[in-house]
C-alpha cells in the first residue's frame, strides 16, 4: 500500500463552462487532494505516548498504515489533514483555509465545498480539511475494494466484511468499545483543539494568511479554537478570520448552558442527549459507556450507510442489500436508492445534524406525497413540510425521485439544493471510478469521542462560566491539561456566518450576532447570511445559489469573496 501520509489521493481538470459572478473568473484548475499525517498533541495515555503499552488485539485490528511509525509501533498522537489545492500551481498558495468537520463527519464532508473553493480563487486559496484523530481507527479496506470494483457483488462482500466480522459485528473496536475506553476518554476538548493547532502552525509556514472554519459543531469547535488559551498565544493570534457554518455556540447564556460539574463527572442529560460522565468514560461498566457516540447513530450503521451510497450509485432500482441487515433504518420494502434516500432526506431523517434536501419518494403521476408517506410535524421545528415516514406499498418496492422541486407533490418548501447523485457519490472515498478509492478519509467519522462532546458541553458558553476546582483536578487526574477557554472576549478577527433557513441548529442570525457581540469583533468585520430552503448537510454538498443578502451566491462563493475581502 502506498503511503498515506501524503497519498495524492485524486486529481480532476474542472473547466467552468456556465457563467460565474465577474468577481470569480472562468479558469481551468486541477483540484488534487492529499492526505497529511502529522504530529499532534501528545496526550499520556494514547499509544505513541512514552510509557503506554499497547494491546496487540487492538493494534492487530487497526488497517490504516498513517497509524504507525516507521518502527511498526501504534501512534495515535497524531492530526489529520486533507488538503484541497491546485496541482499546477508552483508558487505558494494566498491564503489556507483550515476546515473542521461537524459532529460524526470527516474531511472528506467538505470535498464538494473545497474543490470549488481552490477553482474559483483560481488555485491562490487552498482547503486543508481536518480529519480528527479517531479516524485512524477506521477500516476502511473493504469500502476501498469495493469501490476499486464498483459492482454489486463487490458491494455485496463489503456488507458482509462489516456484518459478519469475525472479530465482531461492525469489527473489533465496535464490538469491544471498552478496549480504546483508557485513551478516548481523554480524547477531549484540549486534546483536539491542540491537533487543529498542529494543523494550523503547519499551514502559516507556507502563509500567514490563515483562516479557521468549521460546519455544525465544527463551526463552535471554530469558535472554541479562536478563543483557546494555549499557552504561549491565543487561537484567534494565528487566524486572519473564521468562518462558521450552521452551528454556533452560546455564549449570552440565553439559551444552551453548560452541563453542571454532577453532569460532567457522573453523566446525564446534555444539550444533544444523554451523556456519559468523566469517570464514566474512564471506568466503564454500561454499554452507554462507550468512549466514542453510539447513540442516535453508532460505528455499524456509518459502515452500511457508506455502503448504502455505493449500491445506491450501482444498482438504484433494486431491492434494498440494508433491509434485511437493518429493517428499523428501513422498515417498508424499497429500492437501494430509496433506502439511502429516507435514511438523509429531510423530510424523512429525524436528526438535524443528518440531513440533506435530496428529493422525495416517487409518486403516481398526479399524485401526492400522501399517497406514499405519512406526515406528522418536524419534532426540531426545522422543516415547514413537516417528517414523513414511507408507506408498506407491497409488493411494490416503494422507488426514490431525485428531484429538485417537491412543491408539486403538495409541499410548502419545494426546492431540494442537493442532488441525490452528487451526495450518494460524497460518500465515496474516491471518485467512483475504479482506480482513484484509495483508503484514506470519508465523509463520515465512525468513531467520535464521547469526550469531546461531554467537554465541548461543558463548555458551550465559550467559557463564561469559569470551571471549578474540581473540575480542573478532574481533568488533570490522568495527566492531560484543563481547558483553558478564557480569550473570547478578546477575539478581533473577521467573521463570516452563514445559517441554513432549515437546519435547525441555528435558529435565526441573532445567534450569530450574540456570539459576535461576547467577543471584540468590530460590527464592520461581521458577515452574516442565510441560505434559503437549506438542510444542515446542504451547505456542505450543494452549489444552488440560494442566499440572502448578497443574493443568489451559493457558500463556496461566500467564502472566497470573504477571504478576499479579509486578506492584507
């Protein structure tokens, strides 16, 4: 196998043939894709750090060649990059764009937004799109021989690869959560915000001129960066701006507020659901326990849904390969595309953070979404034309339309901004073609530590509430640092915040002006926008321009205009 630490993963000539605003000129551009492994923070417990013995079951189970040194021997210490650039340029790049992924995503979630980025600032701007560090844990070598074939048999043994792994259901580190519980539970806040550092000190050897983005929860882990206190600088010294796509934390303490101290330590209830506690983590006795989310999702079903993807682009019309494996994801006979398509549709997945606008199930010719769906109201209030959940039409398969307008069917929100081809092909690893999968990143991440959420919780309000004693000596029990998230309020960097009108996770742009207002951003320096008809995962994967104020731009555009307005 190649070396992944820096694999060109694939190349595509995009030559822009329709017409673009006068800002962004027409150009031809070799987006390439590389995937850096790094040196990150050295936490005491992960292997790689001096004294950690390492279980050989784990380090047997572990396939990803970028976990191991050139002795052989683990290292999980380490960040993770995907960099998005031109391959012909030979001067260095303007300006870096350091991209973190939002809650369960991986780097390769902003291929579609970052490929378009480095095309329309003709090469001068480059995407390095973070991976964390829990992907090394991922196998993806059954995806990768899938996608190398790319034909239903091939598909087919991947399924089962994951299904029936002799080491367990969904591989060994799934069925045997507990065997990564002494070093993911300190796989924190610190932790992680220390790995992006890593990243963005290797990006301001090539240029100063370096921005800080993130979608989601990426977008507050943006906003966590910025005001960190490393030590020796604050984050948002290293930035020239940060851009913040449909997630945001709370720093007025008007709505979302910190976990308590009994919370954080012992578990409970958090702003995204039931938490599992520090010494929970640490000492874990309840599947609950697990040191990486398995709840609402888990690692299984983030395998079969990148499976789902690539059977979905093959065999569209056949009966859905996912029902029988999971009939509670798809509980009425379908077609392949069908099963993908109410498993991230918004009109038909129940989580915000999953959805996309990717068209509706295919109805009668004059028929309604009624006849092949029942509604009931959006539980997250995020999308006007209500859940749906798909009627048993046996012993017809119910077929998924792709399509860009459901107002039709009897909607009130019709337009759908993504395509349902362009997003079943994100979840690729490569480009779908036989020869470009290489094992490298996805868009999913299986593993997302339990303890970034629990710190990311305690600490929503930007560090409003300062930590308690306790806390700190629990968070330093094992070694590791406290957090340090004091410097928000110093934050004097450029702004650019951009909200989907149907994500749901950002209620109106006030959200984003109460955050702009806890730091020292000048007004003068804030961009806010909305993009309309837009789901969560839509600003990741569509190109329709659809916002507000500058109108009709789609978020790559606002990014490159942002950053060009931004730069020295």
């Amino acid at each position: 196998m190649m070396n992944r630490k820096t694999t060109i993963i694939g190349g595509v000539i995009l030559t822009l043939l329709a017409s673009v605003p006068p800002r962004h000129p027409a150009q031809a551009i070799r987006v390439s894709r590389e995937r850096h492994v790094i040196p990150g923070a050295i936490e005491p417990n992960t292997p790689g750090a001096p004294g950690v013995e390492v279980d050989p079951a784990l380090a047997a189970a572990i396939t990803d060649p970028a976990a191991f040194d050139q002795d052989g021997s683990l290292n999980l210490n380490k960040a993770i990059y995907v960099r998005f650039f031109d391959g012909e340029r030979t001067s260095p790049p303007e300006a870096i764009l350091v991209m973190i992924p939002g809650v369960v995503a991986g780097a390769n979630s902003f291929k579609i937004v970052a490929t378009e980025i480095v095309r329309l600032s003709g090469g001068r701007f480059e995407v390095w799109a973070i991976d964390r560090r829990s992907n090394l844990l991922e196998n993806l070598d059954p995806m990768v021989r899938a996608e190398n074939a790319m034909t239903r048999e091939a598909t087919l043994a991947a399924l089962e690869a994951y299904v029936n792994d002799p080491a367990g259901r969904g591989g060994f580190i799934f069925a045997h959560p507990f065997s990564v519980s002494s070093f993911m539970s300190e796989w924190g806040l610190d932790v992680h915000l220390r790995d992006v550092r890593a990243v963005v000190d290797r990006a301001r050897t090539i240029t100063d001129n370096v921005f800080l983005g993130g979608h989601s929860l990426g977008a507050i882990l943006t906003q966590m960066f910025a005001a960190y206190d490393f030590g020796d600088v604050a984050g948002f010294e290293l930035l020239k701006g940060i851009i913040i796509l449909d997630g945001t934390a709370d720093p007025s303490g008007l709505g979302a507020v910190p976990i308590s101290d009994d919370v954080y330590l012992n578990g409970g209830e958090g702003p995204l659901g039931p938490l599992a506690g520090l010494n929970e983590l640490r000492h874990p006795m309840e599947p609950d326990d697990a040191p990486f989310v398995i709840e609402p999702f888990n690692p299984l079903l983030f395998e079969l849904v990148e499976i789902g993807a690539q059977i979905a682009l093959i065999d569209p019309d056949g009966p859905s390969i996912l029902r029988p494996v999971i009939p509670e994801r798809v509980p009425v006979p379908a077609t392949n595309a069908a099963a993908l398509g109410i498993n991230l549709d918004d009109e038909f997945q129940e989580q915000i953070f999953a959805r996309f606008s990717i068209g509706f199930l295919s109805v009668p010719p004059g028929g309604r979404a009624e006849d092949v769906a029942m509604r009931q109201d959006d539980p997250a209030g995020a999308n006007p034309n209500g859940l749906w959940s798909p009627r048993d039409l046996s012993p017809a398969l119910q077929q998924w339309a792709p399509l860009n307008d459901i107002g039709p069917l009897g909607l009130r929100s019709g337009p759908e901004p993504s395509a349902f081809e362009t997003v079943a092909r994100a979840f690729l690893l490569g480009e779908g073609n036989q020869t470009a999968a290489v094992s490298d990143t996805n868009f999913i991440e299986w593993y997302m530590p339990s303890r970034l959420v629990l710190d990311i919780s305690k600490m929503i309000d930007l560090g409003r509430t300062p930590l308690s004693p306790e806390i700190i000596a629990a968070q330093t029990a094992r070694g590791g640092n406290p957090i340090t998230l004091t410097e928000n309020s110093r934050v004097n960097v450029p702004l650019l915040a951009i909200r989907a009108n149907e994500g749901g996770f950002v209620p109106s742009n006030a959200a984003f002006l109460l955050y702009s207002r806890s730091t020292s951003i000048p007004f003068s320096k804030v961009t806010v926008n909305t993009m309309q008809n837009y789901a969560h995962v839509d600003l990741l994967t569509s190109l329709e321009r659809r916002s507000v104020r500058p109108a009709n731009k789609n978020v790559p555009e606002l990014i490159v205009d942002f950053v060009e307005d931004a730069l020295p």
